[in-house]
C-alpha cells in the first residue's frame, strides 16, 4: 500500500518505506525481472522463487540461471529461494512470472502464506486454459475469498535477455486500480526500464496472450520461407483478431494499438529470441509439435494459448481466422502450408 500524506505535506517529502517483491516464477522473464528490479529508482527487497530445486541451488552459488537465463549474473541482493514460504515473507509486492498453466494451482498455494497487504502483479502472458480467464481473474478467484486482492499486470514488448542485459525497454503496467498502477510504476521503473500506465487490464492482458498465437502464425510463414509481404500482412491481420477478441471481452480498442498490443506482437512476431516464433519456424520446417515442445524446457505460451483463444473465440462468437488456421496446425495434424493456403483462399471482403 502506498503510505498516506496529510493534505499539508508536499508530495515527495515523505519519508518512504522498502517494500519486499516475491518474484514468483524463475525462468528466463522471472529472472530477468529480478535483475531489473535491482536496478530500479526505488530500493526494495528482492525475492526470487525457482520452482527446480536443483536450478535454485546452482543460482544460489553461481549467481546463474544456467537453464533459462544463461550469461546473466542475479544480484547478491536478490534471495533465491525454492520454498515458497521464503520468498513470500514479508512481501508487499507478489509479481507472478509462472506459465498460465500453472497460475491457478500456484496462487492457491502461496493463498496461506500471503501478507495480508500483499498486492499483485501479474507478468504471465497467456490465458487460464481450464476457465478461459485472464490471470488476474484467476487471481481474483484465489485470493479474494481470503485475502484483499488488488492486482495489476505488467505486459509490452520485452524480450527477457534484453532486458537483463539492460537494453532501453518500454512496458505496461495495467490496474483498474489506478493508484496501485502508479504505485508499481514508481517501484519498478529504472534507468533503462520504463513503465506506462494504463486502467485498461483487459486489453493488455488479451494483448499479452494473443499476439503469442500470431508469433506461431509468424514463423510458420519464416519456416515454409515466406518473405516480408507475408509477415507485414500477418502481423496487420493480428492485429485485428486481437482486437475483435479484446474489445469483444471488454477492452478498449486503443489499447491494442500501444505497448501491449501492437508493439509485442511486432516484437514477438518478427524477433528471434521469440519462443512462440521459433516453435512456428520449426512447424514449417516440417517438425512435429511434440519433438519440438520436447527439445526444450522453455515455454513456449502460444502453443496452451491457442487452444484457450479458440475456445474462447467460439464462446464469443468472434472471427479468428488466423488463430483457427493455427488450431488446427497444432491439434488438428494440418500441414502449415496448407493453413496460410486456406487464409488466403478465404472469401474476397471489404478490409
């Protein structure tokens, strides 16, 4: 919670206090976020939860996450923890960076160690696939019954090596909650890390998840050796299923046309340190998704996602032709030329 001022009191002459972030999810985005909160104008206690026990202990000593986040040294100052008790302890600030698949089923198991001041900011780009819900409501579902839930989510065009690396990066931090959004905003931003607000979470949340979706779209097209015309229009056309959906759910349409929504898509479709991106470059190639999604330990979130956006698009009565292509590339055995065959095949219309 921010500290309250008398109405007398000039705005930056309080005295503020440290508050402690639990970065809840060590992969390579968990991971790098600790890095960058070490960074920050404002000085805060740093918390970093691994799932691996084992990546846990070799980060504790080496200071490296050999798996996921190779190269980057973690602060001293940030705790490695693989309990989650530990890292929970005294946190004022939960910031979630696990995969959606795992959000419901973590959040109930941090539910009996959080602060009851505890706030939440949700870094995890892809939907509930059981529920078909953005993580902050899946947030809300947990942890409200028990505990005051204010959430926000942090999303925008943010490759995670860049970022720990310290490459000048631009986000969202979103929050019905206008204060909280600020609050985040103030604590999190740093010399080379910028954070924009916005009340619009449901927009930069559909944003984070979908362009995933279209990523995978993406390389397919780099994978079957498509070039700049077929990618320029994918992209556009994304666009404006990520749109439909979004607003669709509720989201102001301006929203994706910013950070969250058009600046991660360009990001995620067209860079190679792209997950998503790099699983449709290998569909395209001819690699079946199960060899694929087994070569690595990375997440790869438009793969779970595009099963959720489908549902969710039926549920909605909302046109996504590209994400429906991409369905059935993924669970359907359809051959990624054949999809982009049918997208361009589809009736003339009016743009």
């Amino acid at each position: 919670m921010v500290p309250l001022r008398s109405p007398q009191e000039p705005p930056h002459s309080k005295e503020k206090t440290m508050k402690k972030i639990a970065v809840i999810g060590g992969g390579s985005w968990g991971t790098a976020l600790a890095i960058a909160l070490t960074r920050s104008r404002q000085k805060h206690g740093v918390s970093l939860w691994v799932y691996e026990a084992d990546i846990a202990e070799r980060l504790r000593t080496s200071r490296i996450n050999d798996v996921f986040l190779p190269g980057f040294q973690v602060p001293p100052e940030v705790e490695v923890t693989n309990v989650l008790g530990e890292a929970l302890a005294d946190a004022d600030i939960v910031l979630g960076v696990m995969p959606s698949a795992h959000a419901r089923k973590l959040y109930a198991q941090m539910l009996p160690q959080l602060e009851p001041r505890a706030v939440f900011v949700s870094a995890t780009k892809g939907l509930d696939h059981t529920e078909l819900k953005r993580v902050s409501e899946v947030i809300q579902e947990v942890v409200s019954p028990q505990v005051p839930t204010r959430v926000a989510a942090l999303s925008g065009p943010s490759f995670a090596r860049e970022v720990a690396r310290g490459d000048p990066t631009a986000v969202v931090i979103a929050s019905a909650d206008r204060e909280l959004a600020a609050m985040v905003q103030e604590e999190f931003s740093g010399p080379t890390f910028r954070l924009y607000t916005n009340d619009d979470i449901v927009g930069v949340e559909f944003g984070g998840a979908v362009k995933n979706v279209i990523a995978i779209a993406a390389g397919v097209c780099e994978g079957l050796g498509f070039g700049h015309n077929t990618i320029a229009a994918l992209i556009t056309r994304g666009l404006v299923e990520m749109t439909r959906l979004a607003v669709a759910a509720g989201a102001r349409r301006e929203t994706l046309a910013g950070l969250a929504g058009m600046g991660d898509l360009v990001l995620t479709c067209t860079g190679g340190l792209s997950r998503n991106r790099s699983v449709g470059v290998e569909l395209g190639k001819g690699r079946k998704l199960e060899e694929i999604v087994a070569s690595t330990r990375m997440v790869a979130e438009g793969v779970g996602t595009t099963e959720a956006t489908m549902r969710l698009a039926q549920k909605l009565k909302v046109e996504m032709p590209i994400t429906e292509q991409m369905h059935a590339v993924l669970y359907e055995g359809r051959a990624p030329k054949e999809a982009i065959r049918e997208l361009m095949e589809r009736r003339l219309k009016h743009e």
